[in-house]
C-alpha cells in the first residue's frame, strides 16, 4: 500500500504544477477556425501521440494549439464532438466500443470500416497505423505460477477470489469488466478503481493489492516487472490500432497527408521504444521524445 500511496501523491502534485488532469484546462468554448487543437487523452502514450501530431503540423506551417492530459475518452470525446478539440489520436476497437457498444468486429481491417461508419458526420478518422496498443488482463509472474495461467479461460475458475485493478470507466465500459463477465463469466471479487495504466495500476500487482489489472500492451512496465500479459482467446479487446480522430472541417488535404505519414511510419515496435524512452530514468519530455521520432522518420 506505501507504494500506492507515493504514487497518488506523486499524481497529486502532477495536477497541482499543470492543473487539473481530467479537464486539461478545457473550457468547451469552440476551437479558432485558423487553428488545430489538439488534444490528448491522461496517459502518457496519448500525450506522445498528441506531441507527435502537433509537432508534424507545425513543421508544415499550420497554426496548432494543445490541450494535453484531458483525462478519459468519456471526457475529451465530448470535445470533440463540440469542437473545442479539433485533433486526437485514437485507438479504433475501443472508439468503436465506445460509439457503438454492440459492435461486434474484432479484426483490424474489420474493426477501421465498421468506425468509419459508425462516426457522427462531423468526425472522421484517417489512415490507421500497423502501430497497435490493446487493453489486457495483466498478472504477474507470481500469480501466473500460482494459478497455471496463461489465458483469461485459465483465470475464470479463480476470478470470484481475486481483486481486479483498472482505470475507473473499466467497470462500465462493455470492453472492460461487462465483456469479461459476457464472454467469460469472469466476476471478480472486487474492482479498486486505479488509474490509465499508470503508477497506481502497476503497484497495485507489485503490492499484490490487485491480482489482476488493465494495462496496454506496449506499457513498458509489463516488461520491466515480468509481468504477464494473458491471451484472449474470446476477443473481448478488439484490434487497437492507433490512429487520428479529427474534426472533418480541419481535416485539409495537407492536414491529412501529414497524418497519414506519420501512420505510415509507426509500427508497434516502435511505439512500445518509445513508451520505454519516457519512462526511462531520465524522464524526458513528450515533446522532446516526439520530436527526435520525427526526425528519425523523416516526417
């Protein structure tokens, strides 16, 4: 529990020296005609994603704003939606879940055509990369040893007796704790609501406070703590290809050739180095991190 409790105090004084994470200074007013706003979702891989766009925009000439660290998808989507963010990197399986809760489709291909068409009239989303980050049901290697598991089927037996960590909005969301318990009868025994793949997740398995938790597949402290990602045979996280999310009245014919080179170029390798150059012991800046990427892409 120490270590959760340095991790809150650590997001505390986060919010305190850059305001409040769940709206990052958003005030809904609509975004200026000249200018993209760009903004990111409370986790660091969307706040590099959100770098990246901005930084590849601006070396083109367009006028580009940020509001970065807004908080959750039920947060910025409703930016938006009301034009008061104009650019966001996405994740198709969960935005589609997230606009259509019965969307059945799981492949990448499959999952990309059926969002195109599920968007309201005033978004559109732009060439998906081969780069994939999905949520998991993570343990660790302890936990796998004791229970012999490699699978959310293998969990199933021992999930009524075990605590499951994630971000709040995983209890409700129909690809969190609903599609476990729909395509699994996985129930746990109880849900302690940590934060987006961040500190508190991560010491919540360290500290064996949580036996099991959401994480994404390219957070580099799955591989740092040895912990185990478990397969999902049954699809309950439909492919997850990072892509842009834009207010189709800003989506130029530059704007979108810019984006879709950068989509171009980012594999899943590459974004899980990435992930790990933020967190390594130096600590360096999105923006510096985003701007290094570029350059080796030659965006």
């Amino acid at each position: 529990m120490k270590r959760i409790a340095t991790a809150v105090a650590a997001v505390m004084l986060l919010s305190a020296c850059g305001g409040d994470p769940l709206t990052g200074g958003a005030n809904n007013e609509p975004a200026p005609t000249d200018t993209i706003v760009v903004g990111s979702g409370n986790f660091p891989e969307s706040r590099l994603l959100a770098e990246i766009y901005a930084e590849a925009l601006t070396a083109k000439g367009v006028k580009v704003s940020k509001k970065l660290n807004i908080g959750n998808r039920e947060l910025y989507y409703k930016g938006v939606q009301d034009g008061s963010i104009d650019l966001i990197p996405e994740y198709t399986g969960v935005l589609l879940k997230y606009i259509n809760k019965d969307a059945q489709e799981v492949g990448a291909d499959e999952v990309y055509a059926a969002l195109q068409k599920a968007l309201p009239k005033n978004l559109v989303v732009l060439d998906k990369s081969s780069a994939e980050d999905k949520d998991a049901v993570v343990v660790t290697k302890q936990i796998a040893a004791q229970y012999s598991l490699k699978s959310i089927d293998d969990l199933v037996p021992y999930c009524k007796d075990l605590a499951f960590g994630g971000p709040p909005e995983f209890q409700n969301r129909p690809d969190g704790l609903p599609g476990l318990k729909a395509k699994y009868n996985c129930e746990f025994k109880e849900f302690k609501a940590l934060d987006v793949g961040g500190p508190l997740t991560v010491a919540g398995l360290k500290d064996n406070t949580v036996q099991a938790a959401d994480l994404f597949t390219t957070d580099a402290a799955i591989k740092a703590n040895e912990f185990v990602v478990l397969e999902d045979p049954k699809n309950v996280f439909a492919a997850q290809n990072v892509l842009p999310l834009i207010n189709e009245k800003k989506a130029s014919q530059q704007v979108r050739d810019t984006l879709n080179a950068i989509s171009k170029k980012l594999d899943t390798k590459q974004l899980l180095e990435l992930n790990q150059k933020l967190s390594s012991p130096d600590k360096p800046e999105p923006e510096k991190v985003a701007k290094e990427w570029l350059a080796s892409a030659g965006i």
